[in-house]
C-alpha cells in the first residue's frame, strides 16, 4: 500500500481460470485489488503493439499482470517500455506462449525452500521432472529458476520431448 490507498493491479489474460483467480487471491491477501481484461476484450485484440498498451495502462494501475499465450516475447516488450518511458507501473509475466511460465516458477521454488529451507540453499537436493520437455512452460521456467541454486535434476520423457535449445543454453552449466 502506499499513502493508505490500495495497489491497483490490471490483470490482462488469455483463458486461464487458475492464473486469473490465483492473482485476484493473492492480491486481495496482500490488500490490493484487480481487475481481470481478457485479452480478447482489449486493445490488444485490434493489433495494439504491446508498448503502446503498457504505456495506456501504466498511468491506470500500478501492476499489469500480462498472459499471453500467442506472443512469447509480449511480457518483456511491455518490461522493456515501461523502462525505456520511465512508467510507473510494473509488469508480471504470467505466461507467454510454449516457452516459460515465471509465477508457476516461484512458487515451485518457494514451496521447495519452505519444505527444505537448508538443503535448497546449498544446493543439495535432487529433482525429477517428468512430463513433456518440450512443451511444459512450468518445467522450463523451473529448470532456468533451479539453475541458480545448485542441485542435480534429472529429466524424464520420451526421446522425443527433449528440452529445447534454448532452455539449455539459458541453465548450460549450471545444474
């Protein structure tokens, strides 16, 4: 909160019911409030550039929360203009496309420095991540995530599923 005024966050999303309503919750807890644009409703929908909506919104709210599942680069283009313009308002990537999933992320690693606070510090556990390598946002984003703390993960899926280049130049070394 600031000056006793609630912070004001614009969620604007493609369809997800759970990060919709897990944004409205946390920010409720957290003493804010929310109000949910699907994208199909926005300006977006009519070829807005993402720039120009981060410039519109950024004098509305104070937090734009962003999915979109078309555009893997929508949520750093919007980061990349409210630093160029000076905004005040900051941007949350909730999801873009096949590639990441940054939430899912910290609270994965949350809920992992919670249960073994230790262990995850010094980077002594061992992960297995199973699934689609190829195609899971959240196993992604929990590889890049997990590479700044140490541990050894090991990958399970079929041959085909691997991880993308670009996720193993991004942890290349790390874990």
């Amino acid at each position: 909160k600031r000056d006793d005024v609630p912070l004001y966050f614009q969620i604007i999303t493609d369809p997800s019911t759970r990060t919709v309503s897990s944004f409205q919750k946390a920010i409720w807890l957290l003493g804010g409030f929310s109000e949910t644009l699907p994208r199909k409703f926005s300006s977006q929908y009519k070829d807005e550039s993402n720039p120009s909506t981060a410039r519109n919104l950024s004098f509305l709210c104070d937090c734009i929360i962003f999915r979109n599942d078309e555009d893997e680069n929508s949520a750093q283009e919007m980061a990349d203009a409210v630093e160029k313009y000076q905004l005040p308002t900051l941007i949350i990537n909730a999801g873009s496309g096949s590639k990441e999933h940054p939430t899912q992320m910290l609270l994965d690693l949350f809920t992992i420095y919670e249960l073994l606070p230790t262990k995850f510090e010094l980077g002594q556990l061992n992960y297995a991540l199973i699934g689609d390598l190829s195609h899971s946002r959240t196993i992604h984003s929990l590889l890049i995530g997990l590479s700044h703390f140490g541990g050894t993960v090991v990958l399970v899926g079929p041959p085909e599923k691997k991880i993308p280049d670009w996720v193993r130049s991004e942890i290349s070394g790390k874990i």
